[in-house]
C-alpha cells in the first residue's frame, strides 16, 4: 500500500483545485439529497396523514374529496354497520365538505394560490385526536369560526388568527385559532364548521366525503364489501392512509424523479470535474509514481492509491453537501396536492437512509471520475517517468 | 501570430484536459437548456395565451360554479363581441389506458367561435350542433383512443358517476402549437339535461369573453366583475393568461426550484471551468515569468489567461448547444410531443432565446472563472514565477 | 572591485546596493554593499558558488527585481525608480535574456517563439516577420522557423532562444547559465554566437555562469562570493 498521507498531502498541495471539485460534488449531493428530502417531505405530510382504523368514504368514480359528493341518505347508510366504532366521535361517522378557495399569498407578490377549506361537524376535530389547537382556540360550531393550520397560517390574505375572510358575500369568515397535526397535510388546511361552510356554497343537502372509524383495521374489507355490494349507492370505500398515500404518490413521485433525473444528469459534470482533477494529480505526480513504482510498489497499489484519493476528494464533497443540505429543514417548501390542487406546505425531511445513499452517490461519482486517471497512473513506466 | 494565437494554442496543451473540461461545459450547458425548456415550455400554454380573451370564475373558488343567466349579462356588456362557457368534466378513460386528458362540456353554439384557434370542419361542427350526444376531439387525443368521426368513444368522468357514451363527430386542429390536442369537447347542454349533473343543474364553470379592439381588458375585466358585485356569487375576471396560470398555482413553487437548480448546474459549471484554469495556469506558472521578463505587462498575463478561459467557454457552450438541439429539439421533443406527457407538452422544443442565454451565461461565466487564477498569476513577482519549476 | 576602464561609458552602474531576502521574519542578506560597472560593449562572465547571489544580482540588472537599497542605473534609466509597468516595458526595449533551461514556449514554433517580444510592439506583420527572419537567421536557423521545441536539440531550442533575445534588438543581453543545460559542442556553438553579437553587433553580455570554459569566451570575467565581487 502507498502510505494514505501522500493522497491527503496530494489533496492540500492543490487547495484551490480540491476545493473547486469537492465543492462540485458537494452541490450535486445537494442536489441528489434535497430532492430526496422533498420527496420524504410530501411523504410524511400526506402519507402519514391518514389512520388504518379509518375509512374514507367517495363517491364511485371521483379520486378526490374534492370532487366527491354524498347525500345524506347515504351518510347514514354507512352508520348502519357493525364495524363501525359507535361510541367513537361523531359516533363513529363524520361527513365533511371540502371547498378550494383562492386566496391571495400575503407577502404581497399578488400572488394567488388554492387552499383547501374543510368544514367539519362538532365532533370533526375530536374524530382525529392528533389535532390540537396551538393558539387561539376552536371554533364554536354553528358559527362562522374557522381555524388555520399551522403550515399555511400567514400566508394568504386574511387567513391568519384574529383576521377574516370571505367565501361568500357578507358572511366572513373569522380566524380564531391555528392547529398543528404533527405536520400531515391537514395542517395545511383550513377547518371549520359544516354548515357554515355548505351553505355558503349552497350544497346545504350534501357533503363531499365520509370518514368512518372501524372497530379495528382488520374490519375493513368487510366493511368495504358491506359498503360497495349495493351497487345503487355508487361508493367507494377506501383506507384513509391508502388515500392519501396514493396521493402522495403522484406529487412525491413527479418531485423526488424529476430530483432524482436532474442530479444524476448533474453528476454527469461533476464526474467529470473529477476525472480533471484527478488526472492533474497523476501529471503531477508522474515522476513521483516513477519513484514508487521503482521502489517496488505494484501497479495495484498505485491504483488503489489513487483511487483512495477519489473517495477521500467525495467524501469531502459529500460532507459540505450534506452539512448544508441540513439547512433546508428550516425551509418549508409550498407545493401542491395534485389531487386537490391546493397548496400543501412541506417541509425538507432527513433521514438517515436519505444521508447514506447521497454519501453513496458521491463516492460512486469520485469512483468513475477517479477510474480512468488511476489507471493511467498504474500505467506508468517506472523508467520513463524517471526520464520525462 | 497575435496574442490570442497563444491563448488558443495553449487549450492543446492538455487536450484530454480540454476535452474533458469542453464537454461539462457542453453538459451544464445542456442542462440548463433542458431545464428551461421544461419551465418555458411548462409556461408556454399561459404565455401563449391570446391577448383580446379574458376569463371570468367564480371569485371564491376555482371549483366553484357560476348561474347560467351570467352568460348573457356579460354578452350584454358594450365592448364585448363574443361569450361562450365551459365546464370542467374531468375526463378519465375507463380502461385507463390514456393517464391524462382534458375533457370540457362547453356551448356548442359559441365555444369555437371564442376558440378560434382550435379549428373544426364546417361540416363536422354543423352536424355537432345537431347532435347532442358528440363531441369533438383533439387530433392527438383522436390518435391515443384510435377514434375518428362516426365511432364511439366511452369517457368517465372524477366527477359525475357512470359512464358516458359519445359519438365522435369531429376533430379539431391546432392553429397554434400551444392549444392542447388532447381535449374531448361535449356539449355543456347534453350534460346538463342528464340528471347524474343534477347538482350542477344550469351552472357554468367559467366564462370566456372575447373584447373589441379598443377596449382594454382591464378596463373590460373591471366592468364585468361590478356587474355581478351585488349578486350572491361574485366573479373575478382575468386575462386568459392569468387564468391559465391560476390552476398551476403552488406549482409556481416547484418551477422556483427548477429555476434554483439550474443555477446550481452553472455553478458546478464554473467550478470546472475554474479548476481546470488554475490547474493550467500552476503548470505554467514559470512560463508566465519568461514572458513577465520578455516585457509583457501583468495585464498581458491576464488577459492571455481570461482569453484562455473564454475560449473554453465558448467551445463548452457551443457544442452544448448543439448537443441541445439535437437531443431536445430534434430526439426528445417529438417524442414527448407525441407520447403520453402530450397534454403537460404539447410542445417541447428548447427556443433560440434560452440557447442564447446558455452561451451568454457560459461566457460570462467562463470570464469569471478566469478572473482568479487570471490575477494570481498577473500579481506573481516575476522574479518568484521564474524560480517555480513544479 | 570593478572599477576597470573600458573603452565605453559604462551601461550598468550599481552603487551601495544590498538585496536581503527575508524567510520568514529571518533575513537573508545575499548582496550587501555591492558596486558594479561594466561598460557598454563588453562580454562579462560572472562565476561563483552556488547560493552566492549570482542571479539575484543578474535580476537586478535586468529589472526583474529591485535592490534592497542602493541605486542600479542601465542603461541610463534609474531602475530603482521605476514601476513595474515602467519597468516592463523598459525590459522590452532594453534586455534580452537567454535563461539556463531555455524557456521556449512549447505551443509556438521557432518562428512564433522568437516574434512573441515583438508583439510589444507597434511593428505590423511584415516587419515582424523580416525581423523574425533576420534574429533566426543570425543565429543559423532560418531553416527550423516551422519547428516547435520538442522537434529541436537543447542547443538548438538555446539558439531560438537567443534569437528572440536580439529580435528587439536590445543594448544588454543578459544570460543566466546558458550553458548549463547544454553538452560541449552545444555550449561551444551557443558561445561562439554570445561572441559574435558582442563582437559583431556590438551587444553588451553579462552572462551567469558555472562553466569555466564559458567564462574564457568573456572579455572580463568576475567573481561574486558572499554577496561580494572579489
Ligand atoms: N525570492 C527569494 N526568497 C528568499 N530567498 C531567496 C530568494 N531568491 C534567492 N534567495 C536566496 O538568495 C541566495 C542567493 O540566491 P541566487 O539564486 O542568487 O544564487 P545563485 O548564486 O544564482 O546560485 P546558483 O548558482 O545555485 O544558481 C540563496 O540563498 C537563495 O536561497
Ligand atoms: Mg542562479
């Protein structure tokens, strides 16, 4: 083995040359890890959004809450079954409407987004116990109460606490409060009370879905097969986690590849970065390889050699790309539900699993690059480096 | 011989180097072009939008439904030379075969006279109007269902339960490249006679006005909006533009990362660039001090080097540029025009403009990645450079 | 001391001139005090150990590098009052140099080494060309114009290089061990063309050198020791 301390020396002999390619590879990692993140990111915000125990109840054909609707001879319908947990909230069945609003971001861009209003019974909030108010308070049933969720509060007109906006003319809407729901996706919505909220879109008759909490999970294809045998009612029963797992599929899926192709096209540049400088080291060092082969180093141990210095140059891009990617989780990032259309906050999420295939990725990237300059060095002549 | 002639002489010295360093300039410049065309492009169906069209939604929300009677409010309105409506029908093939395509239910008497630049058969439309059950469909669309006029066509919709059975009647064109070819076209009031629309019963998805020439669209957005500012469903009217944009809403957030991203391709680019110049420049540190002592000026010794590197730069963005032009305009765009992502790029080609501002970007870049190994080595002590012999 | 008469008025005066180095906060005095004359016209060889300042003197003939203290006059210009800039474009019109490894450009041909001072000046391509033509010719190689360093023998590319040390035709050519990388023959053959631009073309060499026989060909020869002329 040629001693470690001549790649390191190698690498801070050539500072500005080690820094400019390390820090190539560190923004590819960032690149690679962000995309990564992001997608973990709508994965933790939607996919944990949803419970086992819980069904989620459409019409026949629609994808969506949103374009979902329910009467309520069906609503009561689904109470008639065994499985449901009667003694739950709402007892057991709870049926929502769910409403995109546009509203104007309030950074004062004059930007326009959609947010997802939810009205909700009286027992709405309790029916998901991980919701909690942060600050502020609930809002009264029957009234014009409504409160944000923590992701979005503050950043459209009039949706912050203590302030109003409209869905329909002359009948504000009062913030009262803001709720957090361990960051899902619900904390990017706006709850409030079911009639309120109906009305003002004049559906006063319907909802658009259901949510039902079942005795245990495993109640559930029986439930389904109770639910979706009677061909007139045109339902759909769904797992409330598979729900929104399928869409978080599509929104982490679009983000996470097209992440995933820009990095690996990004890596492409970086390899090549370096492939250079690995191949300054080596015509830098071409006598001193000469040297080491005459002592009797073998053509393996040089290519080990230099190869090792590869790794070691990722490794250091590696590092800095992963130490700054740690800073996005202080950014939340708004993208959207494709199957709402509304803007769901999220935020960057790290995991370890994320920070090992990025480290991965970047000696993979020094690998190739390094691969053919370590080569070249092995093929060195011993007598006429020492010549030249 | 000139001073360039040494500049340009120099990039032989280290070809593999300079090959090397000209392709991931060539590759940034590549990528950066990619990702623009993706945001252009992604953009262009909004841009591309007609001038003389506003648009008009129910204020509160972009699912909500305006009265029927508001057509004619708004086609009574002075200044305004054509109305029609549509409703949004949310399309979905049945034996998903097709991922995604648009499917409106629009006024058959109206909608492609407003929609001029989807262009239909006289004869095909004159018979869509005695049919209520047709539709009219896209060429592109017609192509992934396999369907031309006279055949059935089965469509469910997210919305409205079932299964709708239409009858081709025609297929309209684009007269320009942004229009969508993957709409199906029903009749508004076909689906509002069926009761599975019972909901939605006389109600319209949006409105879209075409204005006369000298009435500004912000004047004749202004006037439409008062006049249903005192009913119980107000409206926000909008340039078609504006419009069009509003359903991309948060996704303007992904497209500011996509814009990030391709900043960070540059950076990596002018590291490499940068790298390989103070790699070059090191080498030759001893040969800048003949030249210091022959008489040649410090500015000499950097402007040979930022010469170097804008020669680099160039080659790297031109031949970037033509790797953009042939994987994008000529490989990767026909297909995308022509496979199932059709609908999200109707067009797909990277225009002249963002190829220009590749190589403007590269050069500039490429000057600044001179810049540094450039003063080093202007600043050397002759005396210094000449003892180097590393 | 060099106080000598010579048939001209002297080129290069060097007055009390010391030149220290510092490693680090230790100073290295390698000249200290040293007066200098040689006349215009004259080929002088300078000799003596290694690491006894010998090129660090030749540099502050040459302007490469200013004294410590002390007044250095080439030329008639007070060096140690001019700029760089100043000091640059002086070197161009008044210095050739021929260094020990030659030094050649390796991109350029014989042709192109040789014009790259005259770039410095106003002179068009034809006249860059002619005068290209007569330094190569002068040094016998008209022939090799077309050639690139690697394609020429170490005497040779020591030949080109003193070509583009007379191109500009300047008053002092001075040489830092031109021979030093050379064998015998080369050395003789680049010796006798130092003679021949001294002699024919009047040129004032100060030439640096370990090569005994080098220094035979001079008309004076000195020796630094210690930072002193003996
Ligand atoms: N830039 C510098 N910084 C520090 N010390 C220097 C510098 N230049 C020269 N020296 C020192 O000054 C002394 C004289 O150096 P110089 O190169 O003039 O010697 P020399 O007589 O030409 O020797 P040689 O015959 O080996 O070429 C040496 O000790 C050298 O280390
Ligand atoms: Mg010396």
């Amino acid at each position: 083995m040629v001693p470690v301390r001549y790649n390191i020396r190698s690498l801070l002999v050539r500072k500005v040359t080690t820094f400019a390619t390390a820090i190539g590879i560190a923004l590819v990692v960032f690149v690679f890890a962000a995309a990564q993140m992001l997608g973990e990111g709508v994965n933790r915000a939607l996919a944990n959004s949803g419970r086992t125990d819980t069904v989620i109840v459409l019409r026949k054909g629609s994808d969506a809450e949103l374009s979902s609707t329910l009467d309520g001879e069906r609503l009561n319908m689904l109470r008639s079954n065994s499985a449901v947990a009667s003694s739950a909230p709402g007892g057991g069945v709870i049926g929502e409407s769910v409403l995109v609003i546009t509203a104007e971001l309030a950074d004062g861009s004059g930007g326009i987004s959609n947010v997802l209003l939810r009205g909700m019974p009286a027992d709405g909030m309790k029916f998901r116990p991980e919701a909690r108010i942060v600050s502020g308070r609930a809002p009264s049933p029957g009234t014009n109460e409504v409160i944000v969720g923590k992701s979005i509060s503050g950043r459209f007109e009039g949706i912050a606490p203590g302030k109003t906006f409209e869905v329909r003319r002359n009948r504000p809407l009062l913030v009262v409060g803001e709720f957090e729901t361990g960051g899902t996706s619900y904390q990017s919505e706006v709850w409030g009370d079911l009639d309120t909220i109906r009305a003002s879109v004049g559906r006063e008759s319907v909802v658009s879905s259901a949510r039902v909490r079942l005795t245990s999970a495993s109640a559930f294809e029986g439930y389904r097969a109770a639910m979706e045998a009677d061909k007139r009612l045109n339902l759909k029963v769904m797992r409330e986690d598979d729900y929104f797992k399928k869409a978080s599929e599509q929104t982490s899926g679009f983000l996470a590849g097209m992440g995933m192709v820009i990095a690996i096209l990004f890596s492409i540049a970086a390899m090549i970065g370096a492939a250079i400088t690995m191949n300054g080291a080596v015509a830098n060092r071409t006598r001193e390889i000469g040297t080491l082969r005459a002592l009797g180093f073998s053509r393996l141990a040089i290519l080990t050699s230099f190869m090792l210095e590869a790794i070691f140059l990722s490794l250091i891009g590696a590092a800095i790309g992963l130490l700054f990617v740690q800073l996005l989780a202080l950014v939340s990032f708004p993208t959207m539900n494709f199957q709402t259309f509304s803007e769901i906050v999220i935020r960057f999420a790290a995991t370890p699993a994320i920070m090992i295939s990025s480290t991965i990725f970047a000696v993979a990237m020094g690998l190739l690059g390094g691969l053919a300059p370590a080569i070249r060095a092995a093929r060195i002549s011993p007598v006429e480096a020492m010549r030249g | 011989m000139n001073s360039a002639t040494y500049a340009r002489r120099n990039l032989s010295r280290r070809k593999g180097r300079t090959i090397l360093t000209v392709i991931a300039t060539a590759v940034a410049v590549l990528i950066f072009c990619a990702i623009r065309t993706v945001d252009v492009n992604f953009m262009a169906a909004v841009d591309d939008a007609m001038a003389d069209r506003i648009a008009t939604r129910h204020k509160v929300s972009i699912t909500m439904q305006l009265p029927k009677r508001y057509i004619d409010d708004v086609r009574g309105i002075p200044g305004v030379t054509k109305a029609t409506w549509g409703n949004w029908f949310d399309a979905k093939d049945p034996k998903e075969r097709i991922p995604f395509f648009q499917g409106l239910a629009v006024d058959h008497e109206s909608w492609f006279d407003v929609y001029d630049d989807m262009v239909v058969d006289p004869a095909q439309l004159a018979e869509w109007k005695t049919t209520p059950s047709g539709v009219i469909i896209g060429d592109k669309l017609a192509e992934l269902f396999q369907v031309k006029p006279g055949d059935k066509l089965t469509i469910s919709s997210g919305i409205y339960p079932g299964d709708w059975e239409f009858k081709v009647i025609g297929i309209y064109m684009p007269s320009r490249r942004t229009v969508d070819r993957n709409s199906v076209i029903l009749r508004w009031d076909f689906l509002n006679n069926d009761p599975r629309a019972e909901l939605v019963k006389d109600q319209i998805g949006w409105i879209l006005t075409r204005i006369g020439g000298n009435s500004s669209s912000a004047e004749m957005s202004r006037a439409i909006d008062k006049l249903f500012d005192e009913r119980d469903d107000q409206t926000v009217t909008m340039s078609e533009r504006a419009f069009n944009l509003s359903f991309m809403g948060a996704f303007a957030a992904v497209l500011t990362a996509f814009d990030l991203v391709s900043i960070v391709i540059l950076l990596i680019m002018t590291l490499i660039l940068a790298n390989t110049l103070a790699m070059s420049v090191r080498e030759r540190t001893n040969e800048y001090g003949v030249l210091r002592a022959i008489g040649f000026p410090p500015k000499s010794i950097f402007g040979f080097i930022v010469g170097e590197s804008l020669l680099l730069a160039t080659l790297g963005g031109l031949l970037g540029c033509v790797l953009t032009y042939v994987l994008i305009n000529l490989m990767l765009g026909p297909w995308l025009e022509s496979g199932p992502m059709a609908t999200m790029f109707p067009y797909f080609r990277t225009p002249p403009r963002v190829m220009a501002l590749a190589m403007g970007l590269a050069l500039a870049l490429g000057l600044l990645a001179g810049l540094l190994p450039a003063r080093r080595a202007a600043k050397l002590k002759v005396t210094d450079a000449l003892r180097r012999v590393d | 001391m060099a106080t000598e008469s010579s048939n001209g008025a002297s080129i290069v005066t060097l007055k009390d001139v010391t030149k220290t180095f510092y490693r680090g906060k230790e100073p290295i005095h390698v000249l200290a005090g040293l007066d200098l004359d040689v006349p215009s016209g004259s080929f002088e060889a300078l000799m003596g150990p290694s690491g006894s300042g010998k090129s660090t003197l030749l540099n502050l003939i040459a302007g490469l590098d200013r004294p410590t203290s002390g007044e250095v006059t080439v030329a008639g210009a007070n060096l140690s009052r001019m700029s760089d800039g100043q000091l640059a474009k002086w070197r161009s019109q008044t210095i050739g140099f021929v260094f020990q490894s030659f030094n050649l450009i390796p991109v350029l041909t014989a042709a192109q080494n040789v014009e790259l001072p005259l770039l410095l000046t106003d002179l068009g391509g034809a006249d860059r060309k002619s005068r290209v033509a007569t330094a190569l010719r002068v040094v016998g190689l008209e022939d090799r114009m077309d050639h690139y360093p690697r394609q020429l023998s170490g005497g040779q590319e020591q030949r080109v290089a003193i070509a583009r040390a007379i191109v500009n035709d300047p008053k002092i050519i001075v040489a830092d061990e031109p021979t030093g990388d050379l064998d015998r023959k080369s050395a003789d053959d680049v010796l006798t063309l130092m003679d021949k631009l001294n002699k024919e073309l009047g040129k004032t060499i100060f030439m640096v050198t370990h090569d005994p026989a080098a220094a035979e060909k001079a008309s004076v020869q000195r020796k630094l020791d210690k930072g002193a002329l003996q």
